[in-house]
C-alpha cells in the first residue's frame, strides 16, 4: 500500500460524515449522462429522488431554536413565498438556450442520517456555469454565515424573519416544508444575503463522499506539518495508513477526513477547511471529464440513489444537452463567500440568549458580498 491510504481499509460504521464532492455528482448525473445517450439518460434518471413537499411542522418553539427573531422587518427584508427555478420552465435566451447565459446549481451536503428529523447544511456550495466565458465558478458559503432569513410561517400562521447562521436556514427549511421547503429557505436566503438567483438544487445523502472519491480513485493533498499529524492522529489504528509532509493520494475515507479538518492547528479555521473542500471537489472534477463510458456508467449506478433533487426529467435533459458539449473547453475557477473582500470578520456571541456557550458568527457587508456574487452568476 502507498502512503496516504492509496487503498481501502475497513472503517467503524459510526462514524462522523462531512460533505465536499456534490459538484461531481452534480456533473456526473446531470453533464456526463449525456455520453451515454439520452435513451440511456431516461432510463437512469427515473432512479433520481425527487424532492417533495411536506406540511409544515415549524412550531413556535423550533423558531426559538433557530431564528433569532427582529423586531422589526424593514421592505428590504420583505420576501414573497419561496420558489425554485426548477418549478418554473425556462424560456429561451437568444443565443444561449432555455438555460440562458449562466446556470446556477446550489449543492447541499447535509448531516441527517435516516430516520432523524432535521437536517443541517454541512456543505453549502452554489455552482455557476457560464456558457459565454465557458467557466465554471465553484461558490463555497461558510456554514456560520450570519444572513437574514426571509419570511417564513408557524403552524399557526405566524410570520417570523430574523437573523440566523446559514447552516440553520436549510434544518428550519425542512421543518418548514420537507426537503422541497429546505430547498426553497435556502435558495431565498442566498439570493436575499449574496444576490445570486439558484437554478437548481441537488443535495447529497451521507453516502455520496467516500463513494465518488473512490469511483475516480483517489486525490491528492499536499499536506504541511500541521495537517500530516492530524491525518495520522485520526488514522493511528490503521498502522497501514501513514501520511507525511508533501504529496498524499487520498482514497475516499483519507479524503473526507481531510475535508472535515478545521483544528489541525490553532491557525486552522473553516476558511482553510472550505478550501481544502474546493481543492477535492476541482481534482474530482477533471477526474470525471476524463472518464469512459463505462466508468461513467458504474459512477452512475453508484450514486443517483443517493441523490435528491427538483429538477424534473425535462430539466436534467436540457442540462446535458445544452451543457455537455461545453465541458470539455470548461475552466473552473472558485472562491469563498463571504470573504475579506465582503469585510468578513468572526465573532462569539450567545446566539439565541440562551446562556448557552457562545457560538461563532461570521459577519460581513451584504452589498459588497452581493455585487462580487452577482457579477458572476447573474447576466446583467
């Protein structure tokens, strides 16, 4: 075996999942199906789950739980019901198709397991496709994000609107109105807080990580000291695995728990950790553009059940054709959001004034967040 975990080792099943390679199931499901031609297409994508919605089960106490609640709404915070781009069809852009110029994809890593009833965002990225530049911009939102919330509703009907951390919004999604509701929370919350309108959702269960990594084979990391004694730390029951300072090959179970790091150090942070998560998700990607037909086909077997999406059939077929014969001339580029650019700065604050440890927010200015974002997934 090669250092790093090259090879797979039995690992304990109760284990912690993170999530950082939904933009290659995104690619792998809606752009790469298409080599294999849509008949084959229709006949894999009836497997995809679908997001429904549910009936509201937002209590008065869950707001509590994650809302914390403004006294006053200003008409800037005013929002109306949520929608997705998936449930309206789209009209075509001359020149560009029924997409138009820029697509964007908002991928959720979420940390339910079956059976629990609320799910978190673990991973948030927003994927934006720009078929004028031919780009692919990879958006990775902090999961502690202090945004504002749009309206939303009780089971009594009360409306409530607040601030929040952005992981909550897709768990008070779900309470709110299913997997469609967490959907359509979380598409409000970043177009009200960053500008960019979503397209599509897809979110991924906690299956998904080790299965495409191991289906391209690996990644690699270049570790520095901090982080090789980290791996090695969490690996120190597997004497097989060992990870050293430079160049490491991954294999899935190595690689998620090098996306999940965020303490190897006292300078490590979730910065360093969303980065760490576009570093995989970038070398997946040129992973699956190389693949044949039949390790796409096998890639697909792997993971459409573990897949969740609004996109209809009809979406996801416009997507590879309109998409597909882009992808080889794609360049990819990406970039945290919010960042020093957006005036990004932490903070411990008792969050709901419950006197319960202080959590850390992540603050920034909405309008320079929203004219850097919307510069790339919206055509103005």
């Amino acid at each position: 075996m090669s250092k790093g975990g090259r090879f797979l080792t039995p690992k304990p099943q109760k284990r912690t999942r993170t999530w950082v390679v939904v933009v290659a199931v995104i690619l792998a499901v809606i752009l790469l199906l298409g080599a294999l031609g849509v008949w084959f297409v229709v006949s894999k994508m009836n497997k995809v789950n679908r997001a429904e919605r549910s009936d509201n089960q937002l209590s008065a106490d869950d707001i509590g739980k994650y809302l914390i609640e403004d006294e006053t709404t200003s008409a800037a915070e005013e929002t109306t019901a949520p929608t997705t781009g998936a449930t309206t069809a789209p009209t075509e852009e001359a020149g560009y198709g029924k997409l138009g110029k820029i697509v964007n994809f908002l991928l959720i890593g979420q940390d339910a397991r079956a059976g629990e009833e609320s799910k978190n965002s673990d991973t948030v990225l927003l994927i934006s496709v720009n078929k004028e530049t031919k780009k692919i911009t990879m958006i990775s939102f902090l999961r502690d994000s202090y945004v504002v919330i749009p309206k939303v509703y009780d089971t009594y009907g009360n409306e409530h609107s607040g601030h929040t951390k952005l992981t909550l919004a897709y768990a008070m999604g779900y309470k709110w109105g299913g997997d469609l509701g967490a959907m359509e929370i979380m598409d409000k919350v970043i177009e009200r807080n960053f500008g960019a309108v979503v397209d599509y959702n897809v979110e991924i269960d906690l299956e998904a990580f080790d299965a495409i990594i191991n289906a391209v084979g690996y990644i690699t990391a270049d570790l520095d000291a901090d982080e090789a004694a980290y791996m090695n730390e969490k690996f120190k029951d597997y004497p097989d695995r060992n990870f050293k300072v430079g160049e490491n090959r991954l294999d899935g179970w190595a690689a998620e728990e090098y996306a999940r790091m965020r303490h190897s150090s006292a300078a490590d942070n979730d910065y360093k950790r969303t980065a760490r998560q576009r570093t995989v998700v970038s070398q997946v990607l040129e992973r699956v553009k190389g693949m044949n037909v039949m390790q796409i086909n096998a890639l697909v077997d792997e993971l459409l059940d573990k897949v969740l999406t609004d996109m209809t059939n009809a979406d996801i077929t416009t997507c590879i054709t309109e998409l597909l014969p882009l992808l080889p001339e794609m360049t990819m580029d990406s970039l945290q959001c919010p960042n020093a650019d957006m005036d990004l700065y932490g903070e411990l604050i008792d969050l709901f004034k419950d006197g319960s440890p202080e959590q850390s927010i992540q603050r920034f200015t909405e309008s320079k967040a929203k004219a850097i974002i919307t510069a790339i997934t919206e055509d103005d």
